[in-house]
C-alpha cells in the first residue's frame, strides 16, 4: 500500500521533504482563505438553525460553535508555523473537524431519521480540494468519515446504506484525481530540481559553479556560530595553459575532472569550478584546522598526472587560504576573503608554486 502512494516512490525522502515544504509555503495562504470560507459557512448555518428552536438545533450549534474555534486556531496555527510543518498541523486539525462532522451527521440522523448522501459526499469531496495533503494523508481522513458513517448504519435505527455507498464511490474518484494530482505536481518539482542542478553545476568537473558561490557563500558567513571557524581556499593549477598547449585540450579536461574528483574528497562544504582552472573550496569546522589542505600537493602528485612544463614534472597546484573565527564574521565580507584568497595564492605562486600558504584573517 505504501509503495503504492506517489509521496513514497516518486522522489526520494529528501526530495520529497523538499517538495512538501514548497507546498506548504505556496499553499498557505490558499488554506488560510479556505479556512476563512469554512467559518462563514458554519457561522451561516448556524444563524439558520437558531430559527427552529429545538434540542438538536442546539446540539448542532454547540457542535459548530466549537468548530468555528478550532478554525479560528487552526488559522492562526497555519500563519504561525514553519512551511516544514504546515501539512502536520493541516493533517491534525482536519482529521479533528473530520470527527466533528461524524458526529454531526450522527446527530443529523437520529434527529431526522436520515442522512442524505449528499453531506458525506461534499466532505470527501472538500477534504480533496486540501492542497497541502497528500493522498496518504486524505486516506486517513475519508476513513475517519467513513468508520463514522458505518457507526451510524451500525448503532441507530437510519438505514444509511446508500450513502455509504455513494460515499465510498465519491472516494474512489477522489482517489484517482488525488493520485494523478500527487504525480504530476512530484514529477514536475522533480524536472524543477534537475533544472536548477543543472544551472548550479559544472558541465564539465560537476562541482557547483561560480552561481553557487555566489548565492550560497554569504548566507554560509553569516550562519557561523559561536565556536566555528570558516576556511576558504582558492586553488589554481600550476602552468595549465602549457599543459593544455603541450597535452591537448581533451587531456586537459580530463586533468580538470580529476582535479575535482580530488578537491572533492577534501572535507569541504563547498568546491567551487570558479573558473578555467581556477576552484574554490570552503570548509566549516568547530575547531581551527591548520593542516586542512596542508596535503593537498602531496595528494595531486599521487594522481601522477605528467606535466613536463612543471618544474615537479607532474601536475600540480597552488593555493591560498584564508581563515576567519565566527566572532569575526562581521568584519569581513565575500569580496574581502576572495581578494586575500586571492594574494595568497599569488604569493604561494611566487614562492615555487606546488604549496599552500595560509593565513588567519586579523581585525
């Protein structure tokens, strides 16, 4: 059955998190109006049942009444919460309602000693047009409304049947619309996802490209915490030119991608093509990392990649890192660290190329 649900085969759990959460967000204020229309529509009811003054009428207002208020909280509820968990708080107040109107239906039978099966089939209906649920979540809803349904056909003396039977063939419908519906939204925030990878990745090295540093990098900044040190390095490889002049642009791609492959097994947050052969790596960690990167020449001469223009014989890269404590954050800025990435690098350049020169930024 689970596997069945396209919330649980489409996308994979990340994804599908992702995806819920862009749902929530966009559906908010759609399930907010909704709400709104749900309380003017109990309160008219209600007005219209306070003319027949008698005992149901009164149980049904005390019912509704109570309805209107849990609207009202589930309302506020949906403003207030993160768009993480907007369809939990979703889920909960409609499985509530859900109840509520089982026993107003129960009430609606013993008083007239029928139930259309109109009412049951406007709830499955209205419980579809829920935008942030998914057919998992409606499920748990129709058969809430549903086990109602059978207790009245089961413990009172109205004879329901056909509404049950409406009932179950209005959900089947909704079933199928619903399941189409969870598809085809899945399956396009699933093009959507391999767009934007698309936009933010290196055709080439498939690392992030320089889009990715720009967007990310300052946000990455300014969410350091107390205790946390942030490293960023740029990384240029040794007389590229003359080992694409000499070896062949298509040897000098694969040269690239292995370069990558290895910048990528660094520990770094993020490994950034920034452009021709020329990447930047930042790293995250709780406690200053002075040899992070101290390596990384050793390890570029284990690809044994030859390069006879380079005075190793072997390919090989220079690089600058810079250093900073999340106390100084506030003090630098992504065009401040790139430029002293930058002089470092260039200083490492002019010291025999093949070494990482490090510095911990001063304020």
């Amino acid at each position: 059955m689970i596997k069945w649900l396209p919330a649980k085969f489409v996308l994979d759990t990340k994804a599908e998190l992702s995806f819920q959460k862009s749902l929530n967000e966009r559906s908010r204020l759609n399930t907010i109006v909704m709400g709104f229309l749900i309380i003017a529509v109990l309160l008219a009811f209600s007005l219209s049942s306070l003319l027949t003054a008698n005992a149901s009428s009164l149980a049904v207002n005390v019912v509704r009444s109570i309805t209107i208020i849990l609207a009202i909280i589930m309302i506020l509820s949906i403003k207030q919460s993160t768009a993480a968990y907007l369809d939990t708080v979703l889920l909960f107040f409609g499985s509530l309602f859900t109840l509520i109107n089982g026993f107003f239906f129960y009430t609606y039978a013993i008083s007239h000693q029928e139930l259309h099966e109109g009412g049951p089939m406007l709830s499955a209906i209205f419980i579809t047009a829920i935008p942030m649920l998914h057919l998992g979540q409606k499920f748990m809803i129709w058969l809430i409304l549903g086990i109602a349904l059978i207790i009245i056909q089961l413990t009172t003396n109205v004879d329901i049947i056909w509404s049950i039977n409406f009932y179950i063939m209005t959900v089947m419908v909704m079933t199928a619309m619903q399941y189409q519906t969870d598809v085809l939204l899945r399956k396009q925030y699933k093009y959507e996802l391999i767009q934007t990878q698309k936009a933010e990745t290196d055709k080439l090295t498939g690392v992030h490209n320089r889009y990715v540093f720009d967007k990310e990098f300052s946000a990455i900044l300014c969410n350091l915490k107390k205790g946390q040190f942030l490293s960023l390095a740029m990384i240029d490889i040794d007389h590229f030119k003359k080992y694409n002049d000499r070896y062949g642009h298509l040897m000098g791609d694969k040269a690239l991608v292995n370069f990558a492959e290895l910048l990528s097994n660094q520990g770094a947050d993020m490994v950034v093509r920034f452009g021709g052969e020329e990447f930047i790596l930042v790293s995250v960690y709780s406690a200053e990392n002075t040899s992070w990167l101290q390596d990384l020449p050793s390890q570029i001469e284990k690809l044994h990649i030859v390069h006879m223009d380079s005075e190793t014989g072997f390919l090989s890269a220079s690089a600058g890192v810079v250093t900073i404590s999340a106390e100084q954050r506030h003090f630098v800025d992504k065009t401040k660290l790139l430029t002293l990435a930058d002089s470092y690098l260039y200083q490492a350049k002019n010291a025999g190329r093949n070494q990482v020169l490090r510095q911990e930024v001063s304020t």
